[in-house]
C-alpha cells in the first residue's frame, strides 16, 4: 500500500483522517468567530469605558482650555488620568484648536506647546477610538467642543495587554480543546470504522482465498444480527459459492461426457482399425496350421501376427488414454500428440480427408496431458466434420518462446458466430444441438482457460475456420524468471 497516496489509503485511515480534516474545518470557522466576538466585546466595552472617561475629562478640563489655564488643565488630567481596574493609568495629551500641547500627563515626554497635531491624523474623519493589539494599546480622541466651536482635542492611550492577553489565553484553550476532541473522534471513528468493517474484512479473506484455490462458503455463525446487511451479504455470497461449485462440477462431468461423445464418433473407425488387423491374424493362424513346418513360412506368419498385435495394442492405449482421466498430473510428450494422429485416423480415412500434421514438440512440457489430449481431439474432429468430401485439414503443434501453441485449420465453411464466441469465451452457454456445434468447443475453451490459455478465431487461407491455441508454460516461465 503506498501511504504517499491517498486515495489508495485504507477505509479505516480513511474515514478518521476525513473527521480530522472537517475537525479542523469546523475548529478554524469556530475560533474564528470566537475570537471576532471577543474582540467586538472588548472594544465595545472599552469604547463605552473610554467615552464616559473622555466625556468626564471633557467636563473638568473645559473651562481651563477655554482660558487656556495650563496648570489647572494639568491638575485635572492629574486627578482624572487612572481609568477603572485594569487598564492602569491612561497617557493623555490635550491640545488646542491648532494642535499645540496644553497639557499631558507626561509633561518630560510632550512638553508645554509642542506640536501635536500628528495626534489627530492616526484617526479617521469621525473615528474616536482604535485598537492597536500588536503594541498593545488603545488610542482615543475627544474633540473639545464650546458653542459650536472646536477649542481643542483631548488623546489619550490606553493600556489594553490585558485585552491581548485573554484574547491569547481563549485562543490557546480553543486550540488545545479542539485538538483533543479532534484525537478523541478520529480515534473513534476508525474504531468505529474498523469494526464496522470486519465484516467485509472478512469476506475480502474469503475472496483472496478463492483467488489461489476453491471458494469456501462463510461461517454464518457470529455474524451479528440475522436479519442485518452484512448477515444478508455472507448468505447471498455463500449461495454465489454454491452456484459456482455446482457449475464446476457440472463442466467436469460435461467435459468427461464429451470425452465419451468424442470416442463414440470413433467407435466404428476403432472397430475397422482392430477387426483389418484381426482377419489378418486369422489367416497367420490357418497359414501356420497348415504349412508350421517350413521355417519361411513360419518367420513370416509370426511376424505377421506380431505386426498385427502391436497395431491393436496401439489402437487400444491410445482409447484408453484419451478416455481415463489422469488421476495424477501427467506432463506432456510429443507422443500423446501423435496419439491423436492415430484416434481420428478412421474418421479421416472415411470422408477420405487429407491430414496435414506437424508435431514440433520436443521432450517434456508442464502441461496437463489429458486436458491438451482433450482440446487437440475436440478441434481437430470438429474441423475434419466441418469440411466435405476430400477436404483438408492442417494440424500444427509447437513450443514458441514460452508458450505451447496449437493451430487447427481447414478449408470448410468456418465456424459461426455463436461458435466463435463459445470458443473465445466472449459466450459462456454452451451451444445448442443444430446451432453449429456440441460440446466439444465449450469445453475446449474451459480447458483451455483453466491452464491460464486463450483461443482466436481467424479465417485460414482456404476461407475455413483457423483456430489458434496459446497456452503458457510454467515451468519454462519460472526458469526464466530465476535467471
């Protein structure tokens, strides 16, 4: 699993690291607006405070402006400069109408009649108070005002670190609680996914395990509540499991059906092949009756009947392998392939077909030999059906690369449609009597299939059929691998 993406990350890390994102989504946009409160309070409050501050400095400081009483301005902002709890004592500038300094309360810093009228450009046109939360102050203005007429301006700057600093400490609760609610959900939630999810764990095992041998059905037992979505899919899959198993029991006995479907279309061809031979035999005997005593003719009779039993024997062991099925795996050798040769040769001899056979493999191949045995005998008697009279019909068998491949064609009409998709698997019903073909090529495809094989259909240079069997070599492909 690559944790680089994560897309590819499983459900259960999935599913928590969704909850942490919308967590922290939801944690930012609640902060936010925790924080945008708290500083509109604070500064409400502290407009308010810093209103009836300025409007009582306002009152007392009044008369001595207007007669521009220094002293007695001083001694009011002296009196008045300490604003409620937590704000400690407050830096006042008053000023007159053209800027210059009446008073302060830190006379050493803006003495007498210094210019302050840069005071008055930090504020907007009707701005009386802003918040400056970097250095920790406030700035206030008051404009002194006597029968409609401006004489002057009181500033004055407060000390808000208090402000700034419960701002910090609501933030830092914010983050560390959403941070362990953030924890405490994922942890939840891929707990809760986790164990949603076993079910399907599960099933995933079971599934794995079919990849590599037979399906098996799923224990019903402690799956939870009988009637729940999971209880539900385990039965359906074990009936999929039923379903599958009966359909490969019933391609096995197909398949050995059509085997024995094969041998009955030969059974008269098998009977000419052994009684030609038998009557030959026959008369050995009779010769040998009557004339046993010359040495001629005795070596020859013997001979006869020895060339006779050794064409029978071949005739029946080709039978009998075709028809038993291996009870063990038994590799492949080229002579399984001409056995074949030998099986259809009655039925070849009968519509009197030529037979092109090239059989190019060489030594051993780990190979199934009755299930290749099967396919070569399926196509090639379903090819010689396929053409007239004197028709011909190609066979050629080799080893390319690391692929076994087997290539039947003739010069008939083709295979149909329906035919062709059987025996490229595109169609997996087999054909019907008098839809073109038996048996023979469904269970040739599913043969083939189950070496991990594949079938083309193609069109032969006579305009027949030309089918093309390609099946990989294991044993040839692990050599490779190693080296």
């Amino acid at each position: 699993m690559s944790w680089a993406n994560p897309l590819r990350w499983p459900l259960a890390v999935k599913a928590p690291a969704m909850v942490v994102i919308f967590m922290l989504a939801v944690s930012a946009v609640i902060t936010h607006a925790v924080l945008e409160r708290l500083r509109e309070t604070q500064e409400r409050h502290l407009s308010a405070l810093s209103t009836t501050f300025l409007e009582g400095l306002a009152s007392a400081v009044l008369p001595y402006v207007l007669r521009e009483d220094v002293w007695e301005v001083f001694d009011a902002i002296e009196r008045n400069a300490t604003l409620s709890v937590g704000f400690g004592r407050a830096f006042i500038v008053i000023t007159d109408e053209r800027g210059r300094t009446l008073a302060s309360s830190n006379p050493l810093d803006v003495p007498l009649g210094a210019d302050r009228a840069s005071l008055n450009d930090r504020f907007a046109a009707s701005q009386l108070l802003f918040v400056d939360a970097g250095d920790g102050k406030a700035h206030a203005r008051k404009i002194l005002r006597y029968q409609d007429r401006d004489i002057g301006r009181i500033f004055a700057d407060y000390d808000i670190t208090h402000l700034v600093a419960e701002r910090r400490n609501v933030l830092t609760t914010l983050i560390a609680t959403n941070a362990f609610l953030t924890l405490c959900l994922a942890a939840l939630a891929y707990w809760t996914i986790r164990r949603m999810l076993s079910p399907l764990a599960r099933l995933s095992r079971h599934i794995d395990s079919g990849a590599a041998g037979p399906l098996v059905p799923i224990d019903l037992a402690g799956t939870g509540h009988h009637d729940s979505e999971f209880a539900r899919l385990f039965r359906r899959y074990n009936t999929l499991v039923e379903a599958l198993s009966e359909r490969e029991e019933l391609a096995r006995q197909l398949a050995a059906e059509e085997r024995v479907a094969s041998l009955g279309r030969l059974a008269s061809g098998m009977a000419h092949e052994i009684n030609n031979p038998l009557g030959g035999l026959f008369n050995a005997i009779d010769t040998l009756r009557t004339h046993g005593e010359r040495p001629a003719v005795r070596t020859s009779s013997i001979e006869l009947i020895e060339r006779g039993l050794r064409g029978i024997r071949d005739v029946v062991r080709t039978v009998l392998a075709t028809y038993r099925a291996d009870r063990h795996l038994r590799p492949l050798v080229p002579e399984d392939l001409d056995d074949m040769r030998l099986l259809i040769g009655s039925e070849v001899r009968r519509k009197n077909v030529d037979l092109g056979w090239r059989n190019a493999v060489v030594g051993e191949l780990a190979l199934p030999a009755s299930a290749i045995r099967q396919i070569l005998l399926n196509l090639t008697l379903n090819a010689v059906s396929a053409v007239a009279e004197g028709g011909r019909v190609l066979v050629d068998i080799a080893c390319l690369s690391a692929e076994f491949r087997l290539v039947v064609e003739d010069d008939g009409s083709g295979l149909s449609p329906a035919a062709a998709d059987v025996l490229t698997g595109r169609s997996t019903r087999p054909l019907l009597q008098g839809e073109g073909a038996g048996l023979g090529l469904w269970v040739s495809q599913r043969l083939a299939a189950g070496l991990g094989g594949r079938i083309a259909v193609e069109t032969s240079a006579a305009g027949g059929a030309r089918i093309v069997v390609v099946i990989p070599l294991p044993e040839i492909a692990e050599h490779r691998d190693v080296a």
